[in-house]
C-alpha cells in the first residue's frame, strides 16, 4: 500500500496509509491499556499472593519492581528491534509472549516464580509497548486526527493503573488473585485478531544495524540503577547500595558515549536533545514514579488500614479514572486552543495538591474525609498532564526514529516507576519504622504512608518546574500535530 505525503511534514498522511486506522487505534489502547493496567492490577492482589505463597516483604515489593524492571530496561532494544524487523510483527510476538508469561504468572506455585513470570511480562511488554506508539505515531501524523489519536492514547494511558487497581479488586474478590494474571489472555487474544485484521505493518527504511553494544549498556545500566535503588531501604549508604547506583551510572555514561559514535544508534542523541521532548521524558518518569509507586501504598493504606475487602478497595481507586476520563475532553480542548504548556504545568500542581492532602491520612480516618478529595484532585490533574504528553514528546520524530522514541517515552515511565517505588519504599520503611517506637500498629502504617505521599506531591511539584523550563515554543510547536523544529539542547 502506498502513502501520500504530506506536503507540510514530509510525512506520510494517515489516510492513505491505513484506512482502518480507527479500529487500529482500538487496538492499539487496548494495547497501551494492558501495559499500564498490569504495573497495578497485582497491587490488589498482593495481599493475598502473599499469604498464599508465602512471600517475604521483599518479595511482595519484587512481583512489581521486577515487572517495571524488565520492561524499562529493554524498552530502548524493543523499540529498535519494532523499527527494524517491523513493528506489526514485532506487536504480535509481543502480545503472544506477553500472554504466555501471564499464563505461567498464573499458574506459579512459589514467589520466585512468581517474580520470574512478571519479568517475563515486562520483557514481552519491552515488544509491545513500543511497537503499539511507534505504530500510532506513523498511522496519525497531523491534524485533528492525531489530537484525537493521542488524546484518546493519553487517556487510556492515565487511567490504565487506576483501572488496573478496580479491575484487580473484583477478580481476587470473586475469583482468585491469579486471574489477575490469567485475565490477559482475553486482551492478548483481541489484540492479536485486532491487529491482524487492522494495523498495517511499518518499519524503517534503509540499512538498518542493530547497536548491540548500545543495547548491552543501557540495559545492564538500568538494571543496576534500579536494583540500586531497591536497596535503600537497607540504607543509602550500604556498599552494596553505593555500587550498583554507581554502576548503573557508570554504564549509562558509557551508553551515551557509545551512542554518539556508532552509525546506527540504539537511541539517537537527537530524540533526547530536543529540549522540549527531553523535558517531556523527564515528566513522564515523574509521573510514572506517582502512578506506580504512590499508587501502591494508596491500595495498603485501603486495605490493611481501613480494612478494605479487594473489590472495596478497588472500587474505591475508581475516582481516580473516572476524573481522568471526565476531564479528558476539556484537557483536549485546552490543548488546541492555548498549547502544552499551561496544561504541562497546571496538571502537576494539581497531582501535588492531591497528594499533600492524601498525606493527611490519619489511622482512624475515614474514606470520604481523607482519601476521595485527594483521589478526584489526582485524576483532574493527570488527565491535563497525559493529555498533551505523549503527543509533545512524539512531535517532530522522524519515521525512521519512531520505535527508539515511543520506547523512550515507555522507558521513561517504567524507569521512573521503579525508581519511584524503590524510594518510596525506603521513605516508608524509614518512617515507619521510627513512628513504630511512639506509636505502633496501624498509626505507624499510616505515617509511613503518609511520608510517601509528601514525597511524591514534593516530585510533582518538580514535575510543574521542569515544564516551565523546558515546554517552551510557539503554540503551534506544542500543540497536536505540531511540525516546526524544536529548540535542541547543547
């Protein structure tokens, strides 16, 4: 099938290159939905996992971080290999892999396999999630249809933990928390008929190479950054805490430098050097760290202090989505008509609001006092952040380019989630652990909690400077479909 081209963009104009793409942009948040919804959906059923296998407290933290772990570590290889070999195909293996390791998760009969098989997820989503952007990013290159396109991406994006959270609530409620797991056959198998039948297949032109030395470093340098961080709960200052951090440092430098010498890079220097995408990464990762991380001890806080069933607990996040999905509109209308910016800056401001107030929780407190205003000012202020996000860190992305980007805005969240859960863990295991001398029980819980949630409106709060500094252009640079070159770093 030949594309036209787009006189403005020299890009090809989606009508001509997939006239299904409506129903592929189904799959495709379909796709988005699975990703996201599986970094939270076990949250509720970890509780009980626990019980059932006997996990450790390190353990039940590892069933998340090594699911994160996998999946922002091999992001960068993934979205290469999507460019490369072919972003439909690479989609479908993602999505059988991704099935096949929910089905083992499914059925483990110990923690470590348990960890075993939510790293497998996360190495499969590494395929998918990548190739699913990369895939929405060629299929919707201008105009009202890619606000519409990223709009609805967005959202689906900013409700997916959330959703993740009600959905794991009803399943272990009434089922077993291992179809947590199991329930991603269903939407493996709608992928697959979907993207066969719909999503028209892309790739890169011209000799493509794979950086496989760009690959090894960035992936061990993730790795030992992330493992790092999951030590300090241990303490900051442990030696074995200070070498993987310095490690993963290390490697990541050493990543860079290789990057600006190979011919055919892992991630191009230029997708990072854009001044106004690098910023949009770096809101991402924020955002990543609150939505998984924070999150999380949201559904503790429900259920072992406030004594929450799992589909109560459940239903209780569903504020969250429901504000993202009812703000949604307006956050595009804003969009078109006054650009990124003020909504980059407006939505973290609002998410810190929420989170300062969620840090008031108390250990008698009630749901509808202290948890739900704090939930609907999260949701309202993560629709006017995803809304424009993801299109503002695309725009501009050559199709050559589109895998190692949607892979980095992927990355970017996933990376940021572990980090974020690992030092919020440390926060929590601190705080809690001093609280525990004047006030133990459930009144040391809560101030653990509680510390989490100061932390994470304090990262927000850096979330709204960073667009400050860094969303800045035209209104039309930063607004759906935008196409004038961005300011460069350096």
């Amino acid at each position: 099938m030949s594309a036209s081209v787009s006189s403005s963009t020299g890009l090809p104009s989606s009508p001509a290159a997939n006239p299904n793409r409506w129903r592929a942009l189904f799959v495709l948040s379909l796709t988005q939905l699975v990703v996201v919804l599986d970094g939270t959906i076990v949250n509720i059923a970890l509780p009980q996992a626990q019980i059932d296998l006997g996990l450790t407290d390190t353990e039940r933290q590892w069933v998340v971080t090594a699911y994160a772990l996998a999946f922002g570590s091999l992001l960068l290889l993934g979205g290469r290999i999507a460019d490369y070999w072919g972003r439909k195909r690479t989609f479908i293996v993602g999505m059988i892999g991704f099935g096949a390791a929910s089905v083992l998760g499914g059925l483990t009969q110990s923690g470590t396999e348990l960890i075993i098989a939510r790293g497998l997820q996360g190495a499969f989503a590494a395929l998918l999630a990548p190739a699913a952007l990369a895939l929405l990013t060629v299929t919707f290159t201008h105009g009202k249809e890619r606000n519409t396109a990223f709009a609805v991406f967005g959202t689906v994006a900013g409700a997916g933990a959330a959703v993740g959270l009600v959905l794991g609530g009803v399943l272990t409620e009434y089922a077993n928390w291992r179809w947590c797991l199991l329930v991603n056959v269903f939407f493996v198998i709608v992928g697959l008929v979907g993207a066969l039948l719909f999503v028209a297949e892309s790739k890169a032109e011209g000799d493509n190479r794979y950086d496989i030395l760009g690959a090894i470093t960035v992936t061990l340098g993730l790795g030992s950054l992330v493992y790092g961080f999951s030590l300090a709960d241990s303490g900051w200052g442990t030696p074995q805490t200070i070498g993987f951090l310095a490690a993963g440092a290390g490697l990541l430098v050493l990543f860079v430098v290789v990057e600006s010498k190979v011919a055919q890079p892992l991630l191009p220097l230029r997708v990072l050097t854009n001044r106004v995408r690098g910023g949009a990464f770096l809101m991402q990762a924020i955002a990543g760290s609150v939505m998984i991380g924070a999150m999380l001890y949201l559904t503790f806080h429900l259920q072992i202090v406030l004594g929450m069933q799992p589909l109560e607990a459940g239903l209780a996040t569903l504020p969250l989505p429901i504000a993202i999905t009812a703000v949604a509109p307006l956050a595009t209308k804003l969009l078109a008509s006054i650009g990124a910016r003020p909504l980059m800056i407006g939505g973290p401001i609002i998410v810190a609001a929420g989170l300062f107030y969620l840090s008031f929780i108390t250990a008698d407190g009630s749901y509808f006092a202290q948890v739900l205003p704090g939930m609907v000012l999260l949701g309202i202020g993560m629709a006017f952040i995803f809304i424009p996000l993801q299109n503002v860190a695309l725009s501009g992305i050559a199709p050559h380019d589109a895998g190692a980007a949607s892979a980095t805005v992927n990355a970017s969240m996933q990376i940021g989630g572990s980090i974020g859960l690992s030092i919020f863990t440390a926060i929590y295991v601190s705080t809690s652990a001093d609280a525990a001398a004047s006030s133990p029980g459930l009144a040391a819980l809560t101030a653990g909690y509680s510390a989490v949630f100061f932390a994470s409106a304090i990262a927000m709060i850096g979330a709204a400077v960073i667009a400050a500094i860094f969303i800045r252009g035209p209104k039309s640079q930063l607004s759906p479909g935008g196409t004038a070159e961005f300011v460069h770093l350096g």
